[in-house]
C-alpha cells in the first residue's frame, strides 16, 4: 500500500493544533473556526498504535475546518478543539484511539500559554483524519 500525502505538504513537526495567525491571537473571543491545524502520524507509529507505512514518515496532515470554543463561565470551565483534515486517498483503516498528544494554542482565548489536552479523541476514516481535544482552565 501507498503512503497517504494529505496535500503533499511536507512539514514534520508534532502534533500542534489550534496555532493561531497572530492577529487572532490579539482578540479572545469565544469561538473561532477555520484557523488551521495539523497532525503528525509518526508519533501513531512510534507508539505502536498504527503500522509504518500508512502514512507517509516525516509528513505532518494539514487541515483547516476546525473550530475551537473558550472556556467561557463555570458551566463551560474547559477550552475545546476539534480539526477535521480530509484525506487524499484510504488509509486502509479505521481507527479510534485516545493514545496521543494533543496540544492546544491557548492565544486565540487570552491564554499566555499552549495546554496538553486531557480528552483526546483521534479518529481515522477513509476521507478524513477528525480530532477532538479539550482542557479544562479553571
């Protein structure tokens, strides 16, 4: 099976989601979407979690119909994220797993900070790569 390229953009850096154009970063608000964010399956392989060879190696997954939400009250105490990056070809598998790092930029929301998110879900379909992330910053 051929590697899967997500765009043909070769960008090998960690799993970082929600990065923010600066000018966003100057305004929290309560929501944003499409901002961007990208996955790097490489870390799925080195943690056993799926086979070398799906994905092609040192090539991060690109994609911008995300949305994230401010914590905003004592109700809603958490920031969240989700990122759907569609997929070029099948990946030849589905899978849902909670075994990776999710950081969130924290800018878009007035935070001087990034966040390890401590829900994760990461999930692989045949047209898209989807991930839910949260953090709670009470």
């Amino acid at each position: 099976m051929k590697p899967i390229k997500a765009f043909g953009l070769a960008m090998p850096i960690a799993l970082l989601l929600g990065t923010a154009l600066p000018a966003l970063a100057q305004q929290p608000r309560s929501s944003f979407e499409d901002f961007g964010c990208s996955f790097d399956p490489d870390e799925l392989v080195e943690n056993g979690v799926i086979s070398a060879g799906i994905f092609e190696p040192g090539v991060a997954l690109v994609g911008f119909v995300t949305e994230k939400n401010c914590p905003g009250s004592q109700q809603n105490p958490a920031i969240q994220l989700t990122c759907e990056i569609p997929l070029d070809e099948d990946p030849g598998i589905t899978l849902n797993t909670r075994n990776f790092t999710c950081e969130i930029n924290g800018a878009q929301c007035g935070f001087n900070e990034t966040f390890s998110a401590s829900n994760r879900r990461l999930e692989i379909q045949p047209t898209r790569v989807t991930i839910r992330c949260s953090r709670s910053v009470d």
